[in-house]
C-alpha cells in the first residue's frame, strides 16, 4: 500500500507563507486526484483544495487566490503554497487520495499567530 508523508509545516505569523510537501512511498499515477484536508481543535477534518493528475484543481472558498496546490507526478509529490495566512488557518493539514482514502497519515502542523 502507498504511503503518503506530510511535511513543511510550522509556525507563522499572519499574513506569511509556507509550502506543504506530500511525498508517496510509491508511484502516485494511480491517483486520479490528490487532495489536502486539515483539522483544527475541536473541529471535523474538512477539505482545502484537490488537483487532478492532469492538472485540474478546486478550493475551499476561505482558501482561494490564497493557497494554490500542484502535483509533480515523476517526483510522486504534492505541494501546497499557503500564501496570505490568517489565524484560522492553523490546524494540522492532511494529504490523501480524494477518491479512495488512504490511511491517514501523520499530518504536518500550521500554526498562525496574529
């Protein structure tokens, strides 16, 4: 079974950025679409934004012209830039399969301080 691995996250204060890493163990072509979800205190984990293998993409309305999420399919890796942080961005943020779940992995936390 395919691994996904989180990294890149940490702690920013509001209005910076980071890059989110998601790396497969293995090939990810077999993923049609790739997604980033999050889960803050207290809260359900919800949906961030997806990108199909060739290219399309969706967000969450709080998200757009904020955030933009792209694949490298040699690499087997997945990407999100977080640009434009506010504090209701910080959870801790999950990379997964949009159309069969994997196990969830360890997530990478975004902490933004105002």
């Amino acid at each position: 079974q395919v691994q996904l691995v989180e990294s890149g996250g940490g702690s920013v204060q509001a209005g910076g950025s980071l890059l989110l890493s998601c790396v497969a163990s293995g090939s990810i072509f077999d993923f049609a679409t790739l997604g980033w979800y999050r889960q803050a205190p207290g809260k359900q984990r919800e949906f961030v934004a997806s990108v199909h293998r060739m290219g399309t993409t969706k967000y969450e309305d709080s998200v757009k012209g904020r955030f933009t999420i792209f694949r490298d399919n040699p690499k087997n890796s997945m990407y999100l830039q977080m640009n434009s942080l506010k504090p209701e961005d910080t959870a801790v943020y999950y990379c997964n399969d949009i159309d069969r779940s994997l196990p969830w992995g360890p997530g990478t936390q975004v902490t933004v301080s105002s």
